[in-house]
C-alpha cells in the first residue's frame, strides 16, 4: 500500500501522525515540510521570555527523533510544487531536485502565512514576524543585540498582545499600534476591551490605536523610528508584525481543490479530492476557520481514525480560548460568525464577567477577565451549544 502523506510539520502534522501512531502502527507515514521539522509547541513562542526558555530549549524533538519516534519518514527543506489528484501523485522539489511520490491519502497541513502590511521606509524589511521557532530564533538573536530592548509590535490581536506582555515583563518596553480602536478588536465587546487594554497599561505598555504603520526608517545609532499615519512616532530597536495570518491556500488552488478563506472541508476534513484531506489553521472546516489549538485537537484525533478505517467526523464543542496575558488574564469563547447576540457583563473586583446571549437567551459566547472570573470557565463552557455537533 502507498504511504498516506502529511505535507507541513507544525502542531497539526505532527498532532495528527501522533494520533494515528497511536491506531496504526505499521502504515508507511511520510511527512514532507518545508523547513527543519522540529517539533515544538508554538502557542509557547509567545511567553518564553518570561518562562525564561531559550529557543533552543522550546524545541521538543528534531527531525531525527521523530522520524524515529512515530515511525515515519521526514523529508525535510522540502517544497511540494504540485498536486495530481487523479493520480494520486505530487511533485516536491529539494535541493533543486524534483521528485514524485505516490500516496494512499494526503493530508495538507500547511498552515497559515504571516500578513504583511505594505510599509514604505529603508526599515521595512527588518521587521520581524515571529510565525515559526525559526523566526523566534531570529527575533531572540535581534533581541538580544539591544542594550535599549524597545519593541514596538504592530498588532493589538491575541499574538501581538501576548507578545506585549512577554517583552513588558522582562525588561522591554513595549508599544502596540493598531488600526482598530481596541485591542483584541475581533474577540471583546468594546467595554471588556477598555478594561483588558487599562490593565496592560498599568503595567507600561503603550497602545497607539485607531492609526497605522506609514514608515519605518532606520537610524545611525541602529534603531529605528516607526511612524504613524496620525503623525505620531516611536523609537524601536526591534519591530514586529503581529497582525494576523492568511491560510495557505495556493498548491490546493493549483491543484483544482476548493478553497474560500482557506481549504474548505467537509466535517469528515476531506476536501472535493478524493482521498485529500486538510487540517489545523489551513483547513475552513464546515465554513469555520479557528486558528486555535483545540480545534487542530479535535481535527487531529477524529481524522487519525477515519485514516485507520473508522470514519469519524470531527466534533466541535465549544472551545474557549486563553489569553496568556498575566497582567490582565483573559479567557474568551468568540461569538459565532453570523450570530447576533447581545452582551451582559457582571462586574467583580478583579474583573468582569461578560456573557453573550442570542434572540433565545441561549449563551452563544463570553468573556472572562480576572481571576475570580476564570472560575467560571468550565460552568459557562457547558451551557454553549456545540460548533459542530458530534456525530450520533
């Protein structure tokens, strides 16, 4: 039999080859990837600082140990240029050489690209983005070259928030901006949001919001002064884009499957093609897009055992997210796309409670700020109706 083949070894390939290791012991697994397939956790790049890890100690296995470990062949510093789905075939390219390979099943775990603003400026392409343990290594090593550590992050989303409590605990001084008036501008109601914003203010980030990134120029001294189109202006050391990622989507266009804001799959996360599959922050599944980890979770587990024989479509229950920002901490369910809903807060003396309710009164998403709040998590999670249903 012909191996099943994941492309791309982030959270989501190596989830998955974990998984079905775990129902399949002997089934030919190839993984081919673009980079150096080491394995790690990457919601951990964003508070290494303050859990004082070096980028060598985030790293959990190299291509080496898990090949070795779930049995599979890596074929690493890999670029997969096409897709033949009626034969069943691609074609990858490495060190300049092109080869084909054969699969049973193919699964397209390929992640999402950083979006880039269009910056003018001699600075713009030392901006940083940090969307792999690659890239942190880099932004450590820049990091760390600067007596004044000033880091403006452009990005007030849940990464570049993050990041801002990182930097703003170990030293840094760091500044957010965002075209947005609030930060976590997708995911708060506007007075959760203000809350959330005053306590990382307190502990000496700054936020510039409802502006943007006009330039970035460099300066003799090596630092670089970052201009707003309000015509404000900051001094940075370091600067970094956080401002949200774009699935990958291009060699599944190429290759005749359907996508939308990424590779659309059914809730069994076969895409049009037979026997091709997506996963993690690739994959639309059901026309949901979650770039989060318990959502690669649940893909991961349900499509390793339709891999081994027992089709099994993934099941969405609701899926809280948590904010790793210690100054203000934040746990947010997202209200679902397309639901109108209508916010109750409840004030404590460490934070708030904020709890969307639908036309129905049903609890369709909430917010949790504090730690008294936190609490509640689990009571509230089980009131909210499942994304996606599980299969009866």
């Amino acid at each position: 039999m012909q191996p099943i083949i994941i492309v791309g070894s982030g959270m989501a390939g190596y989830t998955l080859a974990r998984e079905f290791r775990k129902l399949n012991a002997e089934q030919a697994l190839v993984m081919i990837c673009s980079d150096d397939a080491v394995n790690y956790a990457k919601p951990t790049l964003s508070n290494a600082l303050v859990g004082k890890k070096a980028p060598e100690q985030i790293a959990l296995g190299d291509a080496e140990k898990m090949s070795a470990q779930l049995n599979m062949q890596i074929i690493d510093h890999a670029t997969v240029t096409s897709i033949s789905a009626d034969q069943h075939q691609l074609t990858y390219t490495k060190d300049g050489q092109a080869e084909n390979l054969i699969y049973s099943k193919l699964i397209l775990a390929v992640g999402a690209n950083p979006i880039r603003l269009a910056i003018s400026g001699d600075g713009a392409d030392d901006i940083h983005v940090v969307n792999s343990l690659i890239d942190y290594r880099e932004f450590r090593s820049k990091l760390d070259l600067k007596q004044d550590k000033r880091v403006v992050i452009l990005g007030a989303g849940l990464i570049g928030c993050e990041f801002a409590n990182d930097l703003q605990n170990t030293g840094h001084q760091a500044t957010v901006i965002d075209l947005a008036p609030q930060p976590l501008g997708r995911l708060l109601p506007e007075h959760v949001a203000h809350a959330f914003q005053q306590n990382l203010e307190e502990t000496g980030i700054q936020f510039a919001l409802s502006t943007t990134v006009d330039r970035v120029s460099k300066n003799s001294n090596e630092s670089y002064t970052v201009t707003l189109a309000n015509g404000q202006s900051f001094t940075a050391d370091v600067v970094l884009s956080a401002v949200g990622l774009q699935p990958n989507t291009s060699v599944a266009q190429e290759a005749g499957i359907h996508t939308s804001r990424g590779i659309v799959t059914n809730t069994l996360m076969e895409t049009n093609k037979t026997d091709i599959y997506a996963l993690g922050d690739c994959a639309e599944v059901n026309g949901l897009l979650l770039p989060y980890v318990m959502p690669i979770m649940q893909q991961a587990r349900a499509l390793a055992k339709t891999l081994s024989g027992e089709n099994t479509q993934v099941h969405y229950p609701a899926m809280p997210v948590a904010v790793k920002t210690p100054a203000a901490p934040l746990t947010v369910l997202p209200v679902p796309q397309g639901v109108e809903a209508t916010w109750e807060t409840e004030e404590l003396d460490d934070g708030m409670i904020a709890k969307a309710l639908d036309q129905e009164s049903t609890l369709r998403g909430f917010v949790l700020l504090g730690p008294t709040a936190a609490k509640q998590r689990l009571t509230l999670t089980k009131l909210v109706p499942d994304l996606i249903p599980a299969a009866v």
